[in-house]
C-alpha cells in the first residue's frame, strides 16, 4: 500500500503491553505460611475474605464470573472451603453452592491491577 506521494505505506503501530494480573499475598494461620495468588484467583479471595462467615454464591457475584474453576484453583493452593448446597426459588428454582473460606487467612499485600 502506497501514501498518496507513491511511498510505500508503513504502518505505524503501538507495542501492546499484556495486562496487568492483580496479586494478592495471604498469610494463613495460625502456622504463618504465606502464599501469593493472581489474576481471578487473587480476586477471588478477596471477595471470599470480604463476605467473611457468611460466605458467597454465584448469584451475588458478576454475571459470566466462573466461580468455581477459582474455588478450584484456591483449594489447589491448599485453601479450604465450604460449598454447602442451598435451595432458592425465582421463576427456576432450584440449588446454588455458597462457597465459604474456612482457611483462616491475614491479607499481608493486596496489589490489584488498575483498570
């Protein structure tokens, strides 16, 4: 492809740098191991530390978010969690997990991306 002068044309393009992953670092007690996780992983924790004992479901959480593949990848980690079945009702009713973080942890570094 040629500019209008005739010269060959070269295009011009930005190097795109991969997004950044958020971190978080997690103390786990009482035997004070710690452990650094990423991306969704690390944003799944925090929602798990967030909501406490109350713990959380699906649909509490966005739209698309694949909840479980995280809770795999934290109890990977060596994380405990509980998934105790619930009923709800709606125009579908039916049963939903609520996942609940039974591994007391201290967030020791919370690095989240900036959006």
């Amino acid at each position: 492809m040629n500019d209008i002068a005739g010269h060959a044309f070269q295009a011009k393009s930005n190097p795109v740098l991969p997004p950044k992953k958020s971190t978080v670092t997690v103390r786990i007690e009482p035997d004070g191991r710690t452990v650094t996780l990423d991306g969704r992983a690390a944003w799944m924790m925090r929602e798990l530390v967030k909501v406490g004992k109350r713990g959380v479901t699906t649909l509490e959480l966005p739209t698309g978010v694949r909840v479980s593949h995280y809770i795999l990848l934290l109890r990977k980690a060596g994380f405990t969690i509980s998934s105790p079945r619930e009923a709800h009702g709606g125009p579908f009713p039916s049963t939903h997990s609520r996942y609940k973080l039974e591994t007391s942890v201290t967030i020791l570094e919370d690095l989240s991306a900036a959006a």
